[in-house]
C-alpha cells in the first residue's frame, strides 16, 4: 500500500484521521506531545525544521514505508520541502515551486505576486509609504494564526503599530465586507481539480471555527485562477474578502490545509474528499477535474478534545466519557 507522509501534523487530528482511513499514513513531528500523531499509522519524530538532518530523515521514512505523498500541515516546512523537490531529493512532496513557495510565506510578496498576475489584492505598502486610504490593518509579513494584526484608522495609529510590532510588517487596506476561504486542491501538473468556498462565520487566532459552504461561482472561479497561475499542487486555501468599493481583494495564499479542515471533506461528493483524491495521486492514478462538483449549505461547527497519555507517551485508550469518546450529536 502506498503510503501518504504528512509533516508538521501539530494538532491537526481530523486530516491525519481522514487521511488513515485510506491509505498507511506516517506522521512527523519533532514534538513528541503533537496529538495529530496518534491518529497516524506510524508516528515519528524529525529534527527540527531548521536543521540539516531534517530532509534526510524524510527520505528515510518514504525509502522505508514506500510514501507516495508528502503533504506539510504547516507554513513551516514548505520552503524547505519545495526546495527538496526541486533538487530531486524529495519528488512526493505536494508543494509549489520555490519562487512560489518562498513569495507565499511572505505576505506582501504575495501581494506583489497577485498584482503581477492580474489577480485582485488589496492596496498594499510597506512602512513610510503613504497607504491610498484609511482606515488600515498592519500586520507582519511573514505573520500566522492572525498574530499581530491591528487595525488602524489613521496614520498616526499605522505609525505606532508599525513600530510597536516587533518583525517586518505591512500596511494593507481594511477590508469592510464578509470574509470567505476557498480550500482548493491541485494535481502534480498544477491542473486545480476542485475549489470550494465557505463563510468565515467565526475564527479565533487566524482559525475558522464556524463557516458555511456556499454556491458562490465568483469565489471558485477566482480559487481555481489563484492556484494555476500559481502552480500549487496539493492543498490551497485562498483567502478573500469582498468589499464593497474594490470588490474581491485576496489576503491571503496558503499553499495547504487550511486552519479549517471540514469543506474538502463534509461538503466533497463521494469518493472525491481531498484525502481520498492525494491518495489516488500518491498512488499515481490520474484524476480528472471537477471544479465547482461539491455539496453547498454544509454548516460546521468546531470544537476541542484531548487524549490521555501514560508515562512512556503512549495512549490509554481512556476517555473523560464512557462509552470511550463523545457521545453522538442528536
């Protein structure tokens, strides 16, 4: 059985979950408390990212469990995965190019990206220059989980902020309408094969916890044109709003899983969840795309649990509930 590697799984345990119920899933991280790592078939720990054994040990895990797939769960490794599979070393990562990879992570470069693209961005300028209008937000450029980001409604307020955050930051136009993310997916050659729109009804630290999958054929449009011109294989999410004077403006490209996970698996028709379509990938099958085929309306809602570890790390296989685990929803 071909198996799918996924690095940095941190607490994403719905997509290790998901992704072990097709295929032999290895799961990495260096942090041997990651959660995530209990739903994987094998858990293991790597160097850190910054480290130079940290490429080799990847090669070992696919050379002994026969990956066909690496798919990163985080912002943190995909520049360093994208450069592997640029020079060969790691062919099965599901990444963009390095020029792409690398003007991702950093926000205002993205920005510069989608202008050179024709895609639509919002005004954006970095400190001392002269934003078009206020009110502003600032934020770093290389920010995450909406670390750091404040509003401003003046340029006395962008001036202090600018100072006040401590790493390179920018200064982008406040978007003033709904805020949506389209969870894309691509294959190898860059082809999107499916894009999937959904509210941002509530999010905590840069993460949607409540949303709903719309209709929206402007937002799938504008997905699928975001990753192929991009190139991006795997997982995408684009983030939008639409304002009310300038239309769509994207915010954001991450060239992964998004913080919310349930779009490409609830609202995906049968047989086409984004896990089972990277472990046909994996396993080198052709899939043809399917942009805008998904079921819309689909509401989620997030919540929290927790696993109980003994002394050695190893799961108890207890619960705080009985029967194990939480009861079903009614």
């Amino acid at each position: 059985m071909t198996a799918v590697l996924l690095t940095g799984t941190g607490k994403r345990y719905d997509i290790v979950a998901s992704f072990a119920q097709h295929t032999t899933v290895i799961a990495a991280d260096p942090n041997p408390l990651s959660p995530a790592q209990y739903a994987a078939t094998v858990r293991t720990s790597v160097p850190l990212i910054t480290d130079a054994a940290y490429v080799p040990a990847l090669q070992r895990l696919c050379e002994e469990h026969g990956v066909g797939a690496i798919v990163p769960l985080t912002d943190l490794d995909i520049e360093v995965l994208s450069q592997a599979r640029a020079d060969g070393r790691l062919p099965q990562a599901l990444v963009p190019d390095p020029a792409i990879a690398s003007a991702t992570y950093d926000k205002y470069e993205t920005h510069l990206l989608l202008e050179r693209l024709g895609l639509p961005s919002p005004p954006t300028v970095l400190p001392g220059d002269e934003p078009s209008s206020y009110p502003v937000m600032v934020k770093p450029r290389r920010g995450s989980g909406a670390r750091s980001i404040h509003a401003a409604r003046d340029a006395q307020e962008a001036e202090f902020f600018c100072r006040y955050i401590d790493e390179p930051v920018m200064v982008q136009k406040l978007m003033d309408g709904p805020e949506f993310s389209i969870d894309t997916l691509s294959d190898r050659e860059g082809r999107c094969l499916n894009a999937i729109p959904r509210t941002m009804i509530e999010s905590r630290g840069g993460e949607s916890i409540k949303g709903t999958v719309i209709d929206d054929p402007e937002l799938v449009a504008l997905g699928r044109d975001v990753v192929e011109a991009l190139g991006t294989r795997g997982p995408c999410t684009v983030q939008a709003f639409r304002d009310k004077e300038i239309g769509l403006g994207i915010t954001d490209v991450n060239t992964r899983f998004g913080g919310a996970y349930p779009a490409p698996m609830y609202a995906a028709l049968e047989g086409r969840t984004y896990p089972e379509l990277i472990v046909r990938m994996a396993r080198g099958e052709p899939i043809e795309p399917h942009v805008g085929e998904f079921r819309s309306g689909v509401t989620f809602t997030r919540y929290y649990w927790q696993l109980e570890l003994d002394a050695d790390l190893n799961p108890t296989g207890r619960d705080i509930v009985t029967p194990p685990g939480p009861p079903r929803p009614r």
